[in-house]
C-alpha cells in the first residue's frame, strides 16, 4: 500500500468513526436513559431534544472558529488533538453511563458536537492536500459515503429489511 493510500483510508476511517461515535453516543443516551431516574420537570421527549440539540449546536456557534483554525494550524494536528481529546470524552461517557449521571452524559454528547465541529474543516481540507485537485472528487465522494454509513451504522440502522 503506497502512502496516497495510507492517507486515504486513515482519513476515511477518521470520517467512518467520528460520524458513527457522535451518533452511537446519541442513541445510547436516548435509549437507555429511559431506565434512569430523570429530574421531575424532566420529560424522555425533553431530554431527547437537549440530546439532539447538544449535538448540533456546537456546529452553529463554533463552525467560524473551526474554519480559522484550519487556516491557522495544521490541519493534521488539529484533527489529532481533536480525536485525541474524543477518547477521554468518550471514556467520561462510559462512567456518566455506569453511574446513570444524565448530565454528564449529556455533556459528553455536547463535548463530541464541539470536538466533531472543530475538526471538521480540517479533515475536509485534507481531502485536497493528499491529493491535490485531481483527488478532491474520489475523496469527497468517498467521504460522504462514509458519513453515511457512519450514520447508519450509529443509529442502528445498519439492515435493511424487505
């Protein structure tokens, strides 16, 4: 495997699994915090729209930010120290889920929306820089095909059924 390749399929599998961690975090909130014990003035359909919104918000308020970071920075780094960071919210996730903390969990899905919006203009910027301009259609293709099934495969829609 050249390296043209070695970059494609780390940034593709980067693509794959950011888009499939924000939403797998995001069903399993929704799913299993119907066992936990929610606040009074908290219904199951609020807390899934705070999840979903937590989610998207990030990418209305910090999108410009993350945009002058590409420019700023490298966008290899910033797209490491971004997934870097995923990890240890992810693992803070894993103990909001042990100990049933609804707003840690939460958090942790606020956290993934920041750190998915932060990197993002990076990892689409790499799509040229691997390369060049002849690349940026079979990598933009590519990478859509990979939100996709990112998405479904988070969602736990991964089958069709006839």
């Amino acid at each position: 495997m050249n390296r043209i390749q070695k970059n494609w399929a780390a940034l593709f599998s980067t693509n794959f699994f950011g888009v499939f961690n924000d939403n797998f975090l995001k069903h399993c909130i929704i799913f299993i915090s119907v066992t936990w014990f929610l606040p009074s003035w908290l219904s199951q359909s609020q807390l899934i729209s705070v999840v979903a919104a937590a989610l998207v918000l990030p990418y209305l308020f910090l999108s410009p930010l993350a945009g002058r970071f590409a420019m700023m920075y490298s966008k290899q780094r910033v797209l490491r120290v971004c997934k870097m960071l995923e990890i240890f919210v992810l693992l803070l996730a894993c103990v909001a889920f042990y100990l049933n903390w609804v707003w840690l969990a939460v958090f942790c899905v606020l956290a993934m929306g920041v750190l998915s919006c932060m990197y993002s203009p990076s990892k689409y910027g790499l799509i040229r820089d691997i390369e060049g301009k002849k690349g940026v259609s079979f990598g933009s293709g590519i990478f859509e095909t990979m939100a996709f099934l990112g998405y479904s495969f988070g969602n736990g829609r991964c089958f069709v059924s006839f």
